[in-house]
C-alpha cells in the first residue's frame, strides 16, 4: 500500500491521508469520499510518516496517469494558501477550471448475496433493490430506499469493499461537445430541377461555407424545402461539433506597423534587456492615457515569442473588447488564446488544455488567467494594475497583480504592471527601489491631453440643476459642431434613495442595512447590493402621503434632463442596467464608432479604453460621489476615474475638452487630476495613508464574521476579545492597531449580520502572526460564517 496526502477543496487547512495500491505522482487527480460525498482531490505528496492508529481510506479512482498541474502552479498554490491563510485545495480551486472537478455518475449491481453481520437491515434493503444482471443509477437506488443518506453510504462502501456489491464510476468532466445540426453541401455533377423556392435556398447556400450550422439559415428558407434538396442530393443535414469561436476574429491579419517614439523605444529596450538575460524583475509602466501602453506590451511579447518563450497578459474584463482582441490578432496571429468571464465550462477546459499542450503561447484574459498552465514564460504584463477588479472578492481573495509579481518571480520573468495613475502600492514600490520606473509623458503624433475646467457648483445660481451653465453651453457647441460628448454620471438608476416628505419614513432593503434605489424605467425600487425590488409606492405605507423626495441623481435622471435640455440628440445611456445583455457594450461600441450617437452618458463603466477620434469633450456631472464614500481609498479612487475618463477627450486631430462639476474643487484629488500630475497626488496621499497607518505603508487585514441573529454573533465575536488583548498587549500601537471585534459599516447584508476585525501592522509578517493567532485561538460555533481578508479592498 502507498499513502499520499491530498488536497481537497475544503475550508479546513490542511491535506488529507489516503491510501492506494498505485504508484501516483504529485499533481494527478484522484477521487476520495470525504464526508458523506464525493471531491476531486490532488496529490500532494506521498505521506512521510504514516499514523498506524489511524484508518486511511482508499483512493477511489487515480483519474489521470500524468499530472495536470505543473510543478510550478503547485507552488503557487502554496504560496496562496500560505498568504492569504486558507486550504491549499481552496487555493487549488481557485486557480483551476471547474470542469476539473469530476462529476460523477454511479452505477451499481450486486455481485452476490451474504449474511451481513451487524446488519440494521439497510443491506437486505439494498439487495432487492439491486439485480445482478443490470446497472443501475446509484442515485436512483437511494430515492426508492429513502433512508438517511449518511446510513447508506456507509454500507455501499462496506458492501463494495467486501465485494458484495460492485461500483461502476463514469465520470462526465462537464466537458462534453456541444453538437447541433449541419447543412453539408454534397458535390453536384449535374444540377436536378429545383422548384424556385428550392433555388433561392440553393443560391443562400452556395454563398456559405461547405458546411454551416443549421440555424444560419433557417430563417431564410423553410425546412421542408431543405429536405427537398436533401431528397435530391445536392446537401446533407446531419449532427457535427459545434466549433463555438469566443470572438469573431477577422478573416485576415493586418499588422499595423508604428514607428514608436523615443520613450516608448526606452520602455520596451529596457525590458526586452531583462527578458534577454532570464532575470526576474518588475517594471512599473507609468503612460498618461493614451500614450502607447500597449504597443510595449505587443513588442515585449513579441520578443518573448521570438525568444521561444511565452507570454501572459491580464486585463480587466471590461477591457477584453473584441476591439482588443482584433489589435492582438493582427499582431500575433491564431495562436493567441483569450481567457475571459462569458466562456462556458468546457470552452474554458479546452483553453486550458491548449494552452497546456503549448498550442497557445500567448494568453490574454482577466484575473483568473493568471493561473493559466503556461510554461518557460518570458513576461506577465499587468495592464491598468491599479484595477480593483483584479481582486477577487471570494476565498481565496487573491489580488492577480500581486499574483503575477510572486509567479514572475518563480519563472526568472519580467514583470510589467501599467497604468495612467498607478496603484500607490505600486508606486511605494518604485520609491523604495523594488520597482523599476517607465514612463510616456507624451501622446504619439503629438495629439494633445485635453483641457479641463473645473465648475464650482456652489456658484450656480439654481442647485437643483445637474448642469451647469458652462456644461450645458459646451454641450451646445459640440452638438451643433456635430463632435460627440461622454457624460460621467457615476451612479445608476434614478436616484439614491427615495423618502416619504410628510413622515420621514425612508425606503430600505429588508435583507440589507442599505437604502433602495429608484429604477424610474422599471419604476421600481432596488437594493444594489442582494437586488431585492419592490414596485415603486404610489402613496407612503406608512402615513398615506403622496409626496415623496428623492435622494443624489443616477443616469436615468440625467437621461431624462438631457432628453429635455437637447430634444434633438442622440443620448445613449450605458450602465449596468443598460448593459445586461452579452452583446449590449459591442453595439454601444459600435453605435459610437459609426456617429450614430451624440451623446454617451454612463457610470464608471464608460471610463475606460473608449477610444473614439471624435470624442472632443468629457463632463463629469458630479465627481463627488466617489470621494464621499467612506473608504480610506476614496481620494485615490477620484484621482484615477477623473484621469481616466478625461483621458476619452481629443483622441484625434482635433483637441479636447474635460468640464468637471464639484463640490469640492480644491480638493487635491480633483486639483491634481484637472492637470494629470500623478506625482503630486501621490506625494500628497502617501503622507496622509501614513498618518492613518494605511496601505501601502501599513498592511491590512480584515475578519468578517456573520450570522442570522445578531446577538449570537455578538457573543461568539467576543471571544476574540482577550486573544486581541493579549496582541495589543505585546506589539506596540505604532507597529499594530486592532479594530473590532465591532459591527461592520454594513451591519446587515442579505439577512445576515456581519461584524468584522481589521488588523493593521506595520509588516505583512505581523499581520500573518496576527491572523494565524485568531486561527487557532477563536473557536466559533460553526454557524458563524467567517472569512478572512489580506489585503482588502472592501472595509464595509
Ligand atoms: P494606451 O495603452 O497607453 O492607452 P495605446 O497603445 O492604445 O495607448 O495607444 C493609443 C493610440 O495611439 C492607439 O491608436 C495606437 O495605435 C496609437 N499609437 C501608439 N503608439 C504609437 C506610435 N508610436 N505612433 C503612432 N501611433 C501610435
Ligand atoms: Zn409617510
Ligand atoms: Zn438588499
């Protein structure tokens, strides 16, 4: 017998012994029952020293000969686990596709019939329902048995390792091919007589492939005649593999060859040198919008794929347009492959298999593409790294940038992290020497950043009016100079929230300690946070009144002002309500690209990567919203959204102009972003973190605890109380504060009350203590949902 450690994707932390007659190499899949199901586990190690009073339990199936997951992605994997402190199979799950998981269907006959000792009479249930002639579905045998299922499967592992019973497991990866009809066109030496109905549909069929799938034309044609020329020969219709294409890649390449400008010529040079000799190193790609990022990225992974070595690049999801797509298509051809959020199981498994074969050396994709099974590669290139989606909100909550610099440095690869208004992470970083500084201060062909004007909205006359005078008269201009408009309106739906004016009563969520939204097209209210509607009251529940006031205004009520202010316009409204439908951000694109729009208007959403040549002027209506949120992160969060989106202004030869509306204008997060001065800002915001004790000078980390009753979780929280004591009493405050146990920001959330701990330590090392402390001493009631955050984003 042999004994290995597996890891399972299970909270508790730490591999499990099981055992096997196989010899079975570290990496390989194997299925075990654990509890009372089924997990697909990965091998660890061998175990070292195997515990004689224990009782191991065998490995079910060893599901492939040889690893699938490279020694390297191993290791990462422990780094995760031991960083952001969860299981290594958590840690595992996180990095893999889901169709690695084995999906299981059982089959099961008798093989003979024995006098069961101990029996409590499941057994002799079991063998009627069983026939030694037939499979049968295992799960079919326990609903007829209908018996606690934790019984059953105690037996069916007694009765099948007694070889009394026999288990047959077929396993169904969720990788199956998708197969839909064909119209096949067969070779014609001679064309039969068609009725003209039967010609058109030839004439639709000869302009297609040889063979397409069905639904292409059948609304075109009607199937009876399709089965009229299937009679007569000339096509076949029959089931093929739908080959499913993740983005209509154009038919042909057409490298845009750029003659780059002095700074960009020094960014790559400097990184092709690290490339070249093999050495791990980090750069920080410092380029005001718009100056030619991306064209470093392209000759940097050029160089790589000359070299023979491979490539990834992450991007954030809302940056993976096809548009980005067709620009590195023409640079690289077919071999790149792109890991997105839309892909389906299987597509995303026969992506990582390709990858994995070395079919596909360049990959590009958002967060989770870090993980991807790329060997010997050459550079990770992180594009807007400042990015908060780059974090993943669910355990393990890993940051990707961070993932790349900790996977880089295990491949001896160059790191590029770029961004117009760097993380100050990123930037503490570079000052302290660990990063490596580029930058383009310059757009090419010497297009100007556009000029920007701040409105003092203290000075309007009217304060119940959005738009200024200033904006509303540039927006005139524009339109009658038929050049097009984006409007930031940072907050969707109508309005924030909506209150009774007689009695005060304010609408909120039930599950949640939020107020609703007013959604004024679906004319409901909404949370944003669990989604929970209601129809908008026509009167108040409460005291009968008909008057209502409305809270700060979303996009739909610009929309609508707009709609009054420029009857004539074509306003498009882009937000996440706007944008549900897969393809909705393409025909947006699309509808800008052509002029059929004057004027966008959208959330954050709009922000980023438009890149329109007629776009001549930006208006933020209001960049308040993002400061006044109470998050350390607020004046960074401003600074970058406001630089982003007047970066969308004077793309072309003509110039652009930025109108922002505050309150606030001589705040430095709005002053320093009017003039693009990242360093400043910077400057200014890395002295205040300090004297918070922030990041990125200080390090965070956050317990979130939650339960259904809030005394409940009141009391078990509290027995952090004395362990946290007992850390504030050892570690000086100017090395480490604790916060909490206290009741979060967001106290309720979908029904559950949430309490949380956050710790701040002047080194990771500290915090890891820290949190390793409470791992062990706070024993919770397993009701208690905890989680646990290193390196939050999200204090609320
Ligand atoms: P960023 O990634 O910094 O926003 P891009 O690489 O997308 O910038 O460049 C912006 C635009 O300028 C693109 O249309 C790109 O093709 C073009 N461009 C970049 N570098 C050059 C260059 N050296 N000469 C001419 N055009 C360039
Ligand atoms: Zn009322
Ligand atoms: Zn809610």
């Amino acid at each position: 017998m042999k004994y290995y450690d597996i890891a399972l994707p299970v909270r508790l932390p730490k591999l499990f012994g099981y055992k096997s007659s196989e010899e079975i190499i570290k990496g390989c899949r194997v299925l075990v029952s654990f509890g009372n199901s089924f997990h697909t586990g990965i091998v660890w190690q061998e175990t070292k020293t195997v515990d004689s009073t224990l009782q191991y339990k065998g490995i079910l199936e060893v599901v492939d000969e040889q690893p699938k997951i490279a020694a390297q992605l191993l290791d990462l994997a422990d780094w995760i686990s031991k960083y952001y402190h969860c299981s290594l199979g958590q840690a595992l799950s996180a990095m893999l596709p889901s169709a690695f998981n084995i999906q299981l269907q059982q089959q099961v006959r008798l093989l003979e019939k024995k006098q069961i000792p101990e029996s409590d009479g499941i057994p002799e249930m079991i063998f009627n329902e069983l026939s030694s002639l037939n499979w049968q579905n295992i799960t079919d045998v326990k609903t007829n048995l209908n018996t606690k299922s934790s019984r059953l499967n105690y037996w069916l592992e007694y009765l099948e390792i007694n070889q009394i019973i026999e288990i047959k497991r077929v396993y169904d990866a969720k990788i199956k091919k998708k197969v839909a009809n064909f119209v096949v066109r067969n070779k014609i030496v001679e064309l039969p007589k068609l009725t003209e109905r039967q010609a058109d549909a030839w004439q639709i069929i000869l302009t297609k492939e040889a063979s397409f799938p069905l639904k292409d034309i059948i609304h075109e044609t009607t199937r009876p005649v399709l089965k009229a020329l299937e009679k007569k020969g000339m096509i076949r219709i029959e089931p093929q593999e739908l080959n499913e294409t993740y983005f209509v890649l154009p038919s042909s390449r057409q490298e845009k060859i750029v003659n780059l400008s002095e700074e960009q010529k020094t960014a790559v040079s400097s990184i092709i040198d690290s490339v070249e000799k093999h050495e791990f190193n980090t750069f920080l790609l410092h380029g005001i919008t718009g100056s030619g990022k991306t064209e470093v990225y392209i000759r940097a992974i050029k160089k790589c794929r000359d070299l023979g070595r491979s490539a990834l690049m992450l991007v954030p999801e809302i940056s993976l347009t096809p548009q980005m797509v067709e620009r590195f298509f023409n640079a690289f051809g077919e071999n790149i492959a792109i890991l997105h959020s839309h892909l389906n199981d299987r597509q995303r498994w026969e992506q990582w298999n390709k990858i994995k074969s070395g079919e596909c050396k360049i990959v590009i994709g958002a967060r989770s593409a870090i993980f991807a099974p790329l060997e010997n590669i050459g550079t990770i290139i992180v594009d807007e790294e400042h990015e908060t989606t780059y974090k993943q909100d669910k355990t393990p909550r890993y940051n990707g940038r961070d993932i790349a610099v900790v996977r880089a440095r295990m491949s001896n690869a160059v790191v590029v992290l770029g961004s117009a208004t760097p993380s100050l992470e990123s930037w503490l970083n570079n000052i302290n020497g660990k990063y490596e500084l580029l930058t383009l201060t310059h757009r090419p062909l010497s297009y100007n950043l556009p000029t920007v004007k701040i409105v003092d909205m203290r000075n309007e006359v009217d304060h119940k009016q959005l738009l200024s005078k200033t904006l509303r008269a540039k927006i005139e201009e524009k339109l009658e100079a038929k050049e097009q408009i984006i409007l930031l309106q940072n907050r969707r739906g109508h309005s924030s929230f909506v209150q009774c004016i007689s009695c005060g009563k304010l609408f909120s969520c039930p599950h949640c300690d939020i107020s609703l939204n007013f959604h004024s097209h679906q004319q409901e209210l909404l949370c944003h946070y669990c989604g929970h509607k209601i129809n908008m009251p026509r009167k108040c529940p409460e005291c009968g009144s008909y008057m209502f006031s409305f809270g700060a205004a979303g996009t739909q009520q610009i929309e609508k002002i707009l709609q009054i202010m420029f009857p004539g316009a074509r306003i498009l409204r882009m937000d996440s309500d706007s944008a549900r439908k897969k393809d909705s951000y393409d025909s947006m694109f699309e509808r800008m690209k052509s002029g059929n729009v004057d004027i966008l208007l959208g959330t954050q959403m709009i922000a980023k990567g438009l890149d329109f040549a007629n776009v001549t002027l930006v208006g933020v209506i209001s960049a308040d919203i993002s400061l006044n949120v109470p998050d350390f992160r607020a004046a960074e969060k401003t600074f970058q959204l406001l630089t982003q989106v007047a970066g969308r202004s004077g793309r072309g030869e003509k110039p652009g102009e930025v109108i922002i509306q505050t309150y606030n204008p001589d705040h430095y997060s709005i002053t320093t972003a009017t003039k693009q001065h990242y360093e400043t800002f910077a400057a200014k915001e890395l002295i205040l973190r300090k004297a918070l004790k922030y990041p990125p000078d200080f390090k965070i980390a956050r317990f979130v605890f939650a339960h259904k009753t809030e005394k409940i979780l009141k009391e078990q929280t509290a027995k952090a109380i004395p362990i946290l004591g007992n850390l504030r009493n050892t570690y000086p405050p100017k090395q480490l504060l604790i916060l909490g146990p206290v009741p979060a920001p967001m106290v309720k959330l979908q029904n559950n009350f949430r309490y949380h701990i956050i710790i701040k330590a002047d080194s990771y090392k500290l915090i890891s203590h820290v949190v390793s402390m409470l791992n062990e001493h706070l024993k919770l009631s397993s009701s208690v949902k905890t989680s646990i955050d290193i390196d939050p984003y999200n204090l609320m």
